[in-house]
C-alpha cells in the first residue's frame, strides 16, 4: 500500500468563504451536464420538437461557465484550467459523434 504524505499532496486550499460558492458551481456542472445530453437524446429520438435544441445548448454554456468558474475559483494553473476546457469541448462533440456512428451503423444495418 502507498502511503502519501503531507509534502506529496498538492491540493490547494478552500478558502471559507468560497466553499458554498464552489460546491454550488460544482454541482451546476453535473445537473447542466445532465440537462444537456437529456434534451439533446430526447430531441435526436424525436420526443421532443428541434426547437428545444438550443435549450440543451444553453445548458451546455452554463454547464461551461460553472466549469470554468471552478477551476478559476480553486487557483488551478493555466494548462489545467485549458484541460478542463478542452473536456468541456469533448462534451459537446461526442454526442454528436456518437449519434452520426449510430445513425451510419443502423442505416448500414438496414442495407
């Protein structure tokens, strides 16, 4: 069993007045995250009108921002914080590219 001790943990601080703000931000990221691939399932499935699609991209930029907002608000560095952003990015891509492979692969299936 590795044991780490305290000069090998690099975790910054929370400050006390921070906590409530952080822990809120952090858990928008979640529930927008689940808001944004709900609607867009439910509007690719056709239960829901395309209208709605702008919607599941809102909740995506305020998934986004609470994201950013985080990783600001934790004193992370530079390349961290492009990281994030970078999965934040893969978060809006791979939903589409999960539906383009399952739309090519059922109508290939149907040939």
């Amino acid at each position: 069993m590795i044991v780490l001790d305290a000069p090998f943990l690099n975790l910054p601080e929370i400050p006390l007045d921070q906590f409530l703000p952080i822990f809120l931000s952090s858990s928008a990221v979640l529930l927008f995250g689940l808001f944004y691939v709900a609607i867009y399932t439910l509007v690719k499935m056709e239960f829901l009108k395309s209208i709605f699609m702008p919607v599941a991209y809102l909740f995506w930029g305020l998934q986004t921002y609470c994201m950013y907002y985080v990783a600001t608000a934790l004193g992370n560095d530079a390349f961290t914080v492009k990281a994030l952003m970078m999965a934040m990015f893969g978060y809006l891509v791979l939903p589409h590219l999960w539906y383009a492979l399952n739309l090519r692969a059922e109508e290939r299936y149907e040939q």
